[in-house]
C-alpha cells in the first residue's frame, strides 16, 4: 500500500476517535453531578445582633434605714406609683423621741446660761459679790476716819494709846476683807468669762445633738423622694433593720436601661443610636423600642461567656419593664432596601474572599452546564442572606450545597430552580 495512502488512513482513524469521544461526552452518557440552584433576589435585609439583657432603671432611688429600729406601719404597696412626699413606711422611733426631748430641755438650760454669762453673770451672784465689796468698803473708809480722829485726840491727851491701837487693828482686818473681796470680784469676772466660753460650747453641742435626734426622728417617716414606681419594699411590719438596710427603691419607669450581654466577636458591630428591640418571654406578643447608648470599652466574664455589657435607652411608656427583669435584645445594627441578595449558604470563604459557582449553560448539551467559580464582594448579612455588592447578576444561577463536592468547571445538571421554594428551606 502506498505509504502516503497508508498515512492518511491513520490520520482518517485518529479524527474518528476524537470525533467519537467528543460525542459521547456531549451525548450526556457520562454521568454528572445533579443540583439545586438560586436565582438572586432584591429583598430588604437588616444585619442584627441577638443577645440577652437585663432592665435597670435609670435613675434610681434607693431608701435605706439611717437608725438600727423595727418597722412600726408599710403603707407603700409595691409597683405602686407614687408623688414626692408620700408616705411609705414608719419607722419606731419613741426612743429618739424621748431622747429628743432630754436633748431639748437640756438646749433650753445651757442658752438660760449663756444669757446669764453674757448679762454679766446671775443677778444674785452678781448683786451679792458688789454688795460685800462695797460694804466692807464702807466698813474701812470708817474705820480710817476713825483712826484719823483718834490720832488728832492722842496729840491733845483726849484718846489713849490703846484705843488708838484698837482702831488700826480694826482698820487693817477691815482693809485685808476689802483686798479679799476685791480679790473675788475679780475672779467671778474671770470665771463669767471662762463661764460664757463654756456656756457658748454647751449650746452648740445641744444644738447639734438635738439636730442629730430631730433626724432621727423625721428619718421615722420614710417618705417618696420623687414622682415615680415603688418597684422595691423588701421589708413588712415587725422587721428589725439595721443601718444601711435596704427598706424601698424606686425610679421614673417611662424610659429604662436594659443592660445588654454582648459576646465578644459581635462587639465590633455594635454603635452608638442604633436601633434596638426588646422583648419579654413574660409578654411574648409585646416589644419595646430603644437605642444603643453607651458602647462596651472592655470585655468582662459572664458565666462561660466573655461579653461587653452594652446600655440601650428603651421607651417604657406602658410601665410593663420591671427593674432586674431579663429580657431579649436585638441590635439592628445597618438595613439594606432593595439589595440583590443570596442565601448565605450558596457562599464560600477561602483566605477572607468570599466566592460562589455560577451556574453556566452549555450550548452543545442543553440538559447540562458547568460551575464557574466566581469571585463576589458582600455587604451586610442577616440569618439567611448576603448583600452582593459586586460580581454578580440577578439572572444568573447559582448552585446550592448538596452532597456533592462543588469546583470550577464541574459539569452538572440543576434538578431544581424553584427560588421560593429554596429560600424557604433555608
């Protein structure tokens, strides 16, 4: 056979292999992998944070026992709304009472006295020191003129020696009672000083000690300090407190903080004047709205959790978030309208770039395609889709999980396209 006939023969039978094995790739013979896929669709979606949280007041008042008594009457009823003024409870307080009036009737006597030191001393005492001074005065002036008459007598032999003497020993007793008076006259002078010192001194801690009692007394009658709810009376009649003891707590209830628990990888998330929702399982058709107020700055320990303690501003126009309550808290942290969105299982993660397979169709096979793997860029997410920002269009398919391992350029044949239906198993 001629050698070039014999080459073209080969070359005849090489094209008829490659023909064949390209139709029995294209007749569908070889078995491919069966899918589910997604169209995107435009949806609204909000990114939240799910946590727990606790409801405190936020500007409380909390009564506690200022004397160690038993509780004499409760007229407070707990949850109550109560003015400023009202009545609470009362306090035994008899002994103070008692107390109160010694202390009073002691202020009386020490002012009596300090009236007396700063008029110059008791008028008795007073009266009675100048009366003796100025009577033994009198009584030595007398006596001096006395001697003087005498000594004139003596000169002219009309007196003796002896009465002379008798005189001037009468005159030196009567001059020695003048110095000693004079003496104690002085000394009352000093002593009605050191006296209204003291008596000043006495007053003052009269004062203070009746002060001290009458604050006693008044802190008997335990009286609302503000307008507000009484959501705390932990104590009842017949109950012995003590200083310090807890006896009521209460707080405008319109507006409440709720103390959110806030794990730690969500904390980044979270910012000032985002919205918030509160519910209660206590009222389960019911929800509170607030917004975040102060953001955690560290991480403390809860439980087997780390968490930042975020304080949410909530309105509770109702009255029905009670202090200490726990409640549940989303954080709607961004909303995205109209976005074009995927189920958040249809996106892989590989080094932090996000990817999907894009379902491509084949023209030489309509009842199979091929996956395209394909690089998207994503928004916000909530519990069931991503936000794609980039990459990707509204018509084009894209394959869902299933038990088969998905890679670029796999052949497959999607089995089911019914978005409704997928996003519904999600």
């Amino acid at each position: 056979m001629d050698r070039r006939l014999r080459n073209r023969i080969l070359i005849f039978l090489a094209l008829a292999a490659v023909a064949a094995f390209i139709l029995v790739r294209l007749s569908g013979r070889q078995p491919v992998a069966k899918i589910s896929a997604v169209l995107p669709i435009r949806e609204n979606l909000s990114s939240s944070v799910d946590s727990n949280g606790k409801v405190e007041p936020i500007s409380p008042f909390v009564v506690r026992a200022q004397l160690d008594t038993f509780v004499e009457k409760v007229q407070g009823v707990e949850g109550q709304q109560v003015k400023k003024g009202q009545l609470l409870l009362e306090l035994n307080v008899k002994d103070a009472a008692a107390q109160l009036a010694e202390a009073r009737a002691k202020l009386l006597r020490a002012q009596d006295d300090l009236r007396s030191a700063k008029a110059g001393g008791r008028a008795d005492d007073a009266a009675r020191a100048i009366g003796d001074l100025a009577k033994a005065e009198a009584e030595r002036d007398r006596l001096q003129r006395n001697h003087d008459a005498l000594e004139r007598l003596v000169a002219k032999q009309a007196a003796t020696k002896d009465e002379l003497a008798t005189n001037e020993l009468a005159l030196a007793s009567a001059q020695a009672e003048v110095t000693r008076l004079a003496g104690a006259k002085k000394e009352f002078g000093l002593n009605l000083s050191l006296s209204s010192s003291r008596a000043v001194l006495q007053v003052q801690q009269a004062q203070s000690e009746v002060a001290a009692l009458e604050e006693k007394v008044r802190d008997g009658r335990i009286t609302a300090p503000t307008d507000g709810t009484l959501y705390s009376l932990p104590v009842k009649a017949g109950d012995y407190v003590r200083v310090g003891d807890l006896l009521a707590q209460m707080a405008d209830l319109h507006r409440v903080r709720v103390r959110a628990f806030i794990d730690e990888p969500e904390l980044g998330a979270i910012q000032q004047n985002e919205p918030v929702k509160i519910t209660w399982d206590a009222l389960p058709n019911r929800s509170w709205a607030g917004r975040t107020e102060i953001v955690p700055k560290q991480v403390v320990p809860r439980g087997t959790r780390s968490v930042g303690e975020l304080l949410c501003a909530v309105s509770n126009d109702g009255l029905e978030l009670l202090p200490n309550i726990n409640v549940n808290v989303r954080i709607n942290s961004q909303e995205r309208v109209n976005v074009l969105s995927v189920p958040r299982g249809t996106v892989s993660t590989e080094n932090g770039r996000r990817f999907v397979f894009v379902v491509k169709k084949n023209p030489l096979a309509v009842s199979q395609s091929t996956l395209e793997k394909r690089e998207i860029k994503v928004g916000i997410a909530d519990s069931a889709s991503y936000e794609v920002v980039s990459g990707l269009q509204q018509d084009e398919l894209v394959a869902l999980p299933g038990d088969t391992d998905l890679h670029d350029g796999m052949a497959v044949k999607v089995v089911n396209t019914d978005s409704d239906y997928v996003r519904g198993q999600r």
